[in-house]
C-alpha cells in the first residue's frame, strides 16, 4: 500500500508556633541500673563531687525549661528564647550533650518539609527527566494518513490511540505509524473511531498495529489539577518541516524516524467536569500536528488527549485542549480495550 505526502497539517498545557521540648538528659544518671559483672573501680571524690555538680546544673536547666513552659510562651517569646539561647551546661568549655537538633529522638518532620506541603499520601512521584523523555519517545507515534498527520501513543502494546480527525481520510481504513517505540514503520488498522457531532464532541480513533507492538505504554491518569505541570508530545507540523528525518521517511527511508516534539505547560482549567466532554485546557503550546498526541503530567501518567487549539490574534494568545483521560478509559473499556489506568495525583515539587 503506497501512502503520499501528508498535505495539510490539522488544528489542534505557599504568633508562629513556638514550641519548646523539654530536655532530653540522657546523660543523668538512673537508678536502678544494673552494673555488669566486671565492675570499674569506684571513682575518686573529687570525680563524684564534679559528676554531681553536673547533675544538680542540669536539674537546674530542666526547672527552667519546665517554668517557661508551664507560662504562655507567645505572651512573653523573648523570655522563651533567652532561656533556649542560654544553652547547656558545659564542661571544660564544650557542650555535655549534643544539640537538640542531632540528638536520637529527631522532629517527626525529619525532611524538613512543613506538613502542609508534604505530598498527599495516595499522590505518585514524578520520574526523572530522562526516565520521562525516553518513555515518550517509545510511547508516541506519528500518524499518517492519506491527505492528514498527526500523533497518537501506545495504550497497550499494540492499540494505539489518536483523534478522529487525524484518520479521517485514511485510505481503506488503513494509516503508518512510526515510532522508535516500534522498529520500523508499520501499518494500522483504524477498528473504531467517533462521530464528534453525535458522540458529545468525542474525537477519539483507535488503530490496532499489524505486525508489531511496542514494550512502552502510557498508563491513563483519571484524576488532575489545576496547575499540575504538564508535557505535550507529538509531531506538529511546525517541526516536521525542517526535520530531515521526516523528509527521508515521506521518501520511503523506512529506518529514518523524526524527532518527537515535546513542549512545557501546566493545567490552567478543567471545564465541563460534570457535564458534557471533560476538557484540560492547558499552556503546553501545541500546534497542527499535535491532535492525537498525549499531554502527560510529571509521573509520565496522561491526563488527556490533545486535539484542538484557541488562538487569539488580538491578545496574542493560545491554549491548548485536551480531552480528559477519565473519558477516554471509559471509551476504551466499552470497546473491551483495558488500558492501565491511575486514579492518584502526580507529586511533581
């Protein structure tokens, strides 16, 4: 089957608490302690009268920890800070104990995160960049169909998922996809695709890979957030153009593959979360070439599907829609299709 050039590039990312703690003197002496069978001989008087002055200063600092505490340390902070800039005892002009700050009982918040920053306890962590970069560059495709390209990623090893419109002139139902996920371009057979005009504005198009398959998918978020950093991938025109990788690939170079596009962005909306098409709108700039491609948040998780842009001239702006996930699951499962899929955050700090 031979496929042409594609023609046209379609449309579409933070009184402050004082606390006190008591000391911890572990260096008084217990009793009750057992000695061990080889005792040491017992320690000459004037060892015992300065290991009981050490003892009656520690005791000291102990009551006047206790004091400031038992007062309202807000009322008076200056009092609390003179008495913990006091410090302890020394001996022989060095510290009889460790700062509180290294001793063996350390604050729970040992990373020294304040708990209200600290990550939800259900949120995954995002992967490093490269770990991230290289998952795309397996997981995403380039669509060609007869007069149109555009993008579309793994979401099992061999069904690969795009926008409707991306396909929309493909010739006996058939478009090449070309991915280093995959070892060389191959055919895809569109099995199902959507009617935007009587499916909600669905634009979703699923293509099952013949004779190949792809070791990287990318699993399904159904859940984000405002301000979740986000990446889109895939392979605008913009790019393609100068891309001579592209050139030899359209001039049947079957080991020549373009370089997959990836651009920066966050979350700025979720529209119509309880009626009708759940849409991210996002910043990540996207351009013709986009649709289909994936818009993934920093655990390398896709939260939706890119498929159109609004740009306006006057304001000299854009943003980015992508459908959300949570649609496109539930698409695929009616199909029988059972992608991996997330319902936890993404902790990018």
């Amino acid at each position: 089957m031979t496929h042409s050039s594609p023609r046209d590039r379609t449309h579409r990312t933070l009184c402050a608490l004082l606390v006190l703690a008591g000391p911890l003197l572990a260096g008084l002496p217990q009793s009750g302690h057992a000695q061990s069978a080889a005792s040491p001989p017992p320690p000459a008087a004037d060892a015992l009268a300065a290991r009981q002055a050490e003892v009656d200063a520690l005791r000291l600092r102990s009551e006047q920890l206790q004091s400031v505490l038992a007062g309202d340390v807000c009322a008076d902070p200056r009092q609390a800070q003179a008495v913990l800039q006091d410090g302890t005892p020394a001996q022989d002009g060095k510290p009889l104990s460790t700062p509180l700050t290294n001793t063996a009982a350390p604050p729970a918040a040992a990373s020294g995160k304040p708990a209200a920053e600290a990550p939800h306890a259900g949120d995954a962590q995002a992967i490093a960049r490269k770990e991230l970069v290289d998952r795309l560059h397996k997981g995403v495709v380039l669509v060609l169909a007869e007069k149109d390209s555009g993008s579309g990623f793994f979401v099992t090893p061999s069904i690969v998922v795009t926008n409707s419109h991306v396909v929309a002139t493909a010739k006996n139902g058939e478009v090449v996809v070309a991915g280093k996920g995959l070892n060389s371009p191959k055919i895809a057979r569109v099995i199902a695709s959507t009617n935007a005009k009587t499916q909600n504005g669905r634009d979703y198009a699923v293509l099952q890979v013949q004779d190949g398959s792809s070791s990287t998918v990318l699993p399904l978020a159904l859940e984000t957030s405002e301000l979740t950093p986000v990446v889109a991938a895939g392979f605008p025109g913009l790019l393609l153009d100068t891309d001579m990788n592209f050139s030899a690939l359209i001039r049947g170079d079957m080991k020549a593959m373009p370089e997959l596009g990836m651009s920066q962005g966050a979350v700025m909306a979720l529209q119509n979360r309880t009626q009708g098409l759940p849409v991210i709108v996002h910043s990540a700039p996207i351009s013709g070439g986009n649709s289909g491609g994936p818009l993934v948040d920093g655990c390398g998780r896709v939260v939706g599907i890119n498929t159109f842009i609004n740009v306006s001239v006057e304001q000299a702006s854009s943003a980015g829609f992508a459908q959300a996930s949570s649609d496109l699951a539930a698409y695929l499962k009616g199909l029988g299709i059972q992608p991996q899929t997330t319902t936890n955050g993404c902790d990018a700090k």
